[in-house]
C-alpha cells in the first residue's frame, strides 16, 4: 500500500468541506482535552507518589526537588507529544483550503 498524497482533479463540495472543517475542529478539541487530562496528571502523580512515600515511612517524602523534577518531566513530555499532534494537523497534506 503506497503513502504517497493522493491528488483529485475535482474540487470538494462544499458539504465535503464543511464535514471536513467540523471533523478537524472535532479533532482539536479532543487533542486539547485529552492533554488537559494529562496535564492535571501530570500535577497530581507526583503528589500521589510523596503520598506512597510518606505512608512507606520516608523521612523526606515531599521533596521539593522531586515533585518539580518528577512534574517538569511529565510536562516536557506531554508538551512534546502535544506538539507532535498538532504538526500532524497543520501539515499541508491535511490542510483544508
């Protein structure tokens, strides 16, 4: 199967269009929801692990270091998986105009 862009001679109706401005909005919003969910992850994991730590009997389980070094990954990661997905949607091959 080829992943070349497929090219069409005739241009889109106007339903098609419409369907496909829809669809793409449909698409960056659940982008954005899924990342909000992440994001608010990605604050409350660390907290869960001081948590663990402080029951296991740790002396320093809430760390400042760790929890900001622990969210900083995860943001840094999710940013760029973040921006990954919208590259993907504002390649030239998906563009709607």
């Amino acid at each position: 199967m080829s992943t070349g862009i497929v090219r069409y001679s005739e241009p889109l109706d106007v339903e098609e269009l419409r369907f496909l401005e829809k669809k793409a909005a449909t698409d960056t919003s659940n982008y954005y929801k899924v990342f909000q969910v992440l994001m608010i992850g990605s604050f409350v994991i660390p907290f869960a692990g001081a948590w663990y730590r402080a029951f296991d009997g740790m002396v320093n389980a809430f760390s400042p270091f760790r929890f900001f070094s622990c969210f900083a990954s995860s943001v840094i990661s999710f940013a760029r998986v973040f921006k990954l997905l919208s590259s993907y949607s504002s390649s030239p091959h998906h563009s709607l105009t």
